[in-house]
C-alpha cells in the first residue's frame, strides 16, 4: 500500500547521550515521533540504528521505508568526549616554541581544579594535574621567535625541526600538532614546519597527520589553543570514524541526504570539516538551540533551559531570546580556544549513584554514574550501586514493566532491597522513606543550581519560563521547581528527545574567529579609526573565504550563503570581552563604527546594569568573527485543536500506588500519547509514554497545550505545601 508523502520522515535529528540514544522523526506534516534506545558507546551507529526502528514503529515504518524520504539529518554524540576522558585517542607528537616544552605538565593554575566544588577548590591539596595528551618524550621545542606583533624576532632553527621530526617519526606517532608562540599572528613558521614534516615523511615513505594550531584555531592565549588542537589530532579524528560508521548505516537503509554535526557554537557543520573539535560537545547544545527554536515560536523572551539525562543537569539561560557564547570555555578538564554555547552542568543525573557516607553518615549524590546500564534494578546492568532511578522505581513513580515501552524490565524488588542495605540501614529510617529523602536530596540540589544561575546573573525567578526536557526531566520537575516563582514552566511532550529535536532546529552554519587587538576610541583621529575599521573589515574578509571553503566542501556555492560578521569587544582595561553582531556587513563609514560602539553599549547594559557602562574609556575589539548562514528545512511545531481539560477514557491507564509525604496514596495513571490538547492533567498523576515518565504529585496541574506542550502550574492548591 502507498504512503502519503505526508506521512513519511523529512526530517531526523539524533543525540547519542551517554545512557539513551534519541532520534527525532519529523513528517511533512509536522507531526513527530521519538525513538529511545540504549546508547552503544563502542558503537554509536547501532543505538542509532535501534533507536530509528523503535522511532518509525510508531508509524508503523521499517527503516527502509522511512530513510529515503530524510531530506535532513543532524547528529549529536559523546563518542569523541568519551575517548577524551578515557585517554583512548591516537598516538601524537608534538612541536612547541622551545621552553615550552613541559605546558601540558605545567598547565595553567585553573585546570588543576575544574570540575572541583568551591569548597575543594580553596584547598590547594585537593587540586591535580592531567594526565598529558602526549608523553613529555613526544615533545620537542625548536627556536625561533614570532613576537605578539606578527613580526619574526628570531629565525626558526629548521636544523632543530628536522630533529623533532625525526625524532617523532622514529616514535611511530600518528599525528604531529605544531603549536608555537604568536601563530595566531603569523602563521609562517607553523607552515614552515609542515613543509619541513612533509619532506621528512615523503623520504622514509611515512605518512603522518598535521595540524597546526595557527591555522585550524587563530586565536590568543597558547594554552586554549594548543589543547584544542591536541584535541583535533587525538580524539577529532578518530571520532570521524565513528560518525562515518552512522553515516554508512543511513546510506544503507537508503538515505541520501548529508549528515551534519551540532556544532559548539549552535549551528551544524558537515561532518567532513577540518575543525572536528568543535563537535566536543553537541547533545546539550541541541537543547538550547530548540529552545531558543521554541522561544521564537511561543514568543518567549527569557527561558531557563534545564536537562535531566542519566549522567548529568545540564543549565543555560536564553535571555531576550539569546544564549551566551563563551570563547574560552572549559571541558573535560581541559580550557578550550573555540566559541562554545554556555552550558553549566552539575555531574547529577537519573543514573548518578547514591551512598551514605560512613563517616558522616550523610548522602552523597555522584558525580560517577550507571549512565546506560540504568541501576541495580536492572538485574542485567551488573550495577550493585543503588541509583537515583532505583528510588524512583522504589518509590512507584516508575513502572518496572513499562521502562522504554517494557523492551527493559526492572526489578522492584531487587530495587528496595538495594536501597535498604546500602541507604535505609545504615541511616535507620524506613527504605520508602530513604528513597524519598535521596530524591528530596537531588532535587533540592538541583533546585540550588537553578536559583544560583539565574539570581547570580541579578534577574529574578520571575522573569523567566522554566524548560524541562530530557529522559529525567519531566519526572523530577516539579521537585527541584518547588519554592519557584517561575512565569511559567513548560515540558514538551516530546523532552525526551528534546536535544534530538534542537538539532534539527540549528542552522547549516560555519563560524570562524581570529583574534585582533585594535583600539575604538572615539577621541581618536580619523585616520586611526580608518585603520581599525580596516583592520576588522581584512580579518572579516579573510574568515568568510574560510566559510566559503567549508560550504564548498558539502557542495554550496557562495550565492547560497547568508553572511554574520560580528567582533568580541571590551572596555579599555577590562580582561573579559562581550560577543556584538555588527549592525552592517562591513565597517565603511563613522556611521559604522558609531553604530558598533552603541551595539556593544547596549549589550553590556542589558548584562550588567545601565549604570555600568562607560563608554568614555574606549573600546578594544578583541576578535573579529564571520559566520556564514544555508537555508536547511526545520521542524514545525505541532497544532491541534483544543479538545478540552477533560481526559477521555482510553488515556487512562490502570491505577497504582505512589509513596507521597510519608504516606502511599492512589494516583492516576496516564497514557501520554493519548492524551489530547487542552486536557488538564490534576496530581496525584504520573503521564507515561515509552520514553519518558511526568511526574505531577498532589496539588500541583499541568495542561497539554496545542503544541504539545505541558504548562505546570508554579502555586498549588491551598492546603498543600507552597510550590
């Protein structure tokens, strides 16, 4: 039988968490699916392949149906994350400016506590250094001097570079990155190594992988930059293989469309770029780009965006419908050169593990976690350490026979004595008890993190709309929102998926930077404010023919292209700069450069007050940045029509009992996907659907929308705690 081209898949967005692989499926009449699936770390391609079957089920769709009408495909994943945290990369060398031969052991004093809390990070004893990317014997320094100017103050030694390479090859390494001082500025050095590299490797019949941190990665600072190039050679390129491996399952179920990557800075890039690092971290960064997606369509201005998934809560702020990018970011230990979408993760999940300290005899939550293997409830996952799903599962909130649809069946009883023995005993409380005060613990932390991120910035809990999204979202939602004076809450119907979803919302987008260090002074004479416009304008230009390359690379001609110049800007004297698009495409007129010094004011304003700003003190424009923009196709939001607050029969499922203040009490059991617009679901309700569990305990409500998003309410019914 035929299938209306309505009905089929255009559009696919995947995020390959650290437990569950999520696909998202959009028909050309907007209506969407989710498909869930254990992650398979050795192996993405195969939790994508069992998340995409379990996906088009709903449509009753085999892959081979389905695939060939996919016009779209965005991936996100933590294979590349994963072989950085577990040191598994390849075998590199590397080429420094002589005497900075021991960086990586040295670092900088900040990467010897990230990752630690405020309290260890006071305590000098309580910081360590990484374990290097390259062995100090895969290390050489050579002479030669490009100063902060881009001038050559010293020669390069190439007698001293011969003797690296050589000394590398003899080493077997895979990979040589050549890192040296002021490259950012003058790239003529690094490039005379690669020439020399090559010579050496074309002799002894070698080939070796090159990359030079000028020009994959131009900007200040040597340790971001270096490290983010050490991470291109070691973990970038092998994760190529494993995003070809997914790209060669969708070519063989019949797909022809180009497979893109979330990228750091929020839009896509095609998975053949030269700058694979920049993938380091996609899934979280979907969320954001799909709220921001959602906050464009519901007209939302300010969203606190927050992700519960099996390892981590991941935090960010879109505030007058943007998101913040941060240029030297942090991640796995490690400070970064690459724009990244600011994203602040706590290492407290639905699959962190949960124990009572024996000397204190208090509970600590994480930060190590099952992630896929889910917890001890699961009698195949070899986990003997009791999770935070255990005590949802301990406590009713999870049905053990309907976990992913009941592809996974749980074990409640193996649950409760788990938590006994490792929780309730050693506490001397009851184990219902135990398990509820373990999610209070959770969800009053990650309610700590929430208030923290909004109020630290100075805007109040009411100027924002809470989004909740991830496999855990929905169901801890109403804990660690409890006490918020929110504008609103939303939990899309799809948030499991949500990051999926996001993907398919980002741009086929590729953004370059190069660092400036120009002055913008409106006391300065014409002629110098020329050559600082002139300065910007090179740099711009130069950026968007390395746009241009990149689209090339995916088969886009220029015409296709939408242009975003934009410059990171500060005041004179200040150390951290702000990111400003510039009001016109390049800097011709005074008009122009007045236009962006009143951009840059206007921002800064809106971050840190009207009364902060000082525009008498000049400006220094730090880095100029283009962006280039392809049209792709993007989702729709659902539209149905409004049937009304009242639930019709066959949503409701079977009731059970769920362990609520102290006490068991009777709760309505609902089937989420027979749920309709405008239904008005009333706690005690847990909404269950193959892929997500909600959560809404007594006095608090929450109404399906016409788009398919639930609205929590943030009072309860008088009588009940305050919410």
């Amino acid at each position: 039988m035929a299938i209306a081209q309505t009905q089929l898949p255009r559009i696919l967005g995947i995020d390959a968490g650290g437990t569950m692989t999520d696909t998202f499926l959009i028909a050309g009449d907007g209506s969407f699916v989710v498909g869930k699936a254990q992650s398979t770390p050795e192996d993405e391609s195969i939790g994508f392949f069992n998340s995409a079957v379990d996906g088009l089920a709903y449509w009753g769709l085999s892959p081979e149906q389905g695939f060939p009408a996919i016009v779209t495909g965005i991936f996100s994943g933590t294979a590349m994350l994963n072989r950085l945290l577990e040191r598994k990369g390849r075998r590199v060398g590397l080429i420094v400016t002589a005497g900075m031969e021991d960086c990586l052991r040295m670092e900088r004093a900040v990467q010897t506590y990230l990752g630690y809390s405020y309290a260890d990070r006071v305590h000098v004893t309580t910081h360590h250094h990484n374990l290097p990317l390259v062995p100090r014997d895969r290390i050489f320094g050579v002479r030669g001097r490009i100063d902060q100017f881009g001038k050559e103050a010293i020669a390069l030694y190439e007698n001293e570079v011969h003797e690296a390479v050589t000394a590398l090859l003899d080493q077997d390494v895979e990979a040589i990155v050549v890192c040296l001082l002021f490259s950012c500025r003058n790239l003529e050095h690094e490039q005379r190594v690669r020439q020399i590299i090559e010579e050496e490797t074309e002799a002894r019949g070698k080939a070796v992988l090159v990359y030079l941190s000028g020009e994959l990665y131009p900007a200040r600072r040597e340790l971001p930059r270096l490290n983010t190039t050490l991470i291109e050679a070691y973990a970038a390129e092998p994760s190529r293989e494993s995003l070809q491996r997914v790209r060669a399952k969708t070519r063989e179920l019949g797909g022809d469309f180009d497979l893109r990557v979330m990228a750091s800075h929020g839009g896509t890039i095609s998975m053949d770029t030269s700058g694979l690092a920049r993938t380091l971290i996609s899934g979280p960064i979907g969320g954001v780009i799909g709220a921001q997606y959602l906050s464009r369509q519901l007209s939302i201005d300010n969203i606190a965006c927050s992700d519960i998934g099996g390892t981590s809560f991941d935090l960010a702020l879109l505030t007058d419908g943007h998101f913040t990018i941060r240029q030297n970011p942090d991640m796995a230990r490690f400070v970064l050169s690459m724009p990244l979408v600011r994203i602040d993760s706590v290492g407290a999940g639905t699959g962190s593990f949960v124990r009572v300290n024996p000397t204190s005899r208090r509970l600590e939550i994480g930060p190590d976690s099952a992630g896929s293997q889910i917890g001890v409830s699961w009698p195949a996952s070899g986990v003997d350490t009791v999770t935070i799903t255990d005590c949802n599962v301990v406590l009713g909130y999870i049905n053990p026979d309907f976990f992913l649809g009941g592809d996974i069946q749980l074990d409640r009883p193996r649950a409760i004595a788990a938590v006994e023995k490792q929780i309730a005993g050693p506490l001397g409380i009851d184990v219902y008890a135990a398990a509820a005060g373990v999610l209070e613990v959770f969800e009053d932390s990650l309610a700590n993190y929430l208030r923290a991120e909004i109020m630290g910035k100075g805007y109040g809990l009411e100027d924002y709309t809470l989004l909740s999204y991830g496999g855990g979202g929905p169901l801890h939602v109403a804990g660690y929102s409890r006490g918020m004076s929110f504008e609103d809450i939303l939990i899309p119907a799809w948030a499991p998926g949500f990051s999926a979803f996001g993907c398919a919302c980002g741009d086929f987008e590729y953004r370059f930077d190069q660092s400036l260090d120009v002055r913008l002074f409106s006391f300065d004479p014409p002629a110098q404010r020329s050559a600082t416009a002139q300065a910007i304008n090179t740099a711009w230009r130069a950026l968007r023919e390395q746009v241009l390359e990149e689209f090339a690379r995916s088969g886009f001609s220029a015409d296709t292209v939408r242009f975003r110049p934009s410059v990171r800007m500060l005041y004179r004297g200040q150390l951290n700069d702000l990111e400003i698009a510039s009001p016109a495409d390049y800097l011709e007129t005074e008009d122009d450069l007045t236009a962006l010094g009143e951009a840059f004011e206007a921002m800064y304003g809106r971050l840190y007050g009207l009364a902060a700003r000082t525009p008498e003190v000049g400006y220094i424009v730090t880095a100029a940045i283009m962006s280039g923009v392809v049209d792709v196709e993007k989702p729709q939001l659902p539209e149905e029509d409004d049937r009304g607050e009242s639930i019709a029969e066959d949503a409701c499922k079977a009731g059970r009992s769920i362990y609520w203040s102290h006490d068991w009490i009777d709760a309505q059991i609902l089937d989420l996907d027979k749920l309709q617009a405008g239904n008005l679901v009333i706690g005690p309700a847990v909404v269950e659907s193959p892929s997500s569990t909600m959560l809404v305990p007594p006095g608090r409500s929450a109404r399906l929308d016409r788009n398919r998003i639930f609205h929590m309410n943030t009072t309860i019914a008088s009588g009940e705690e305050q919410s």
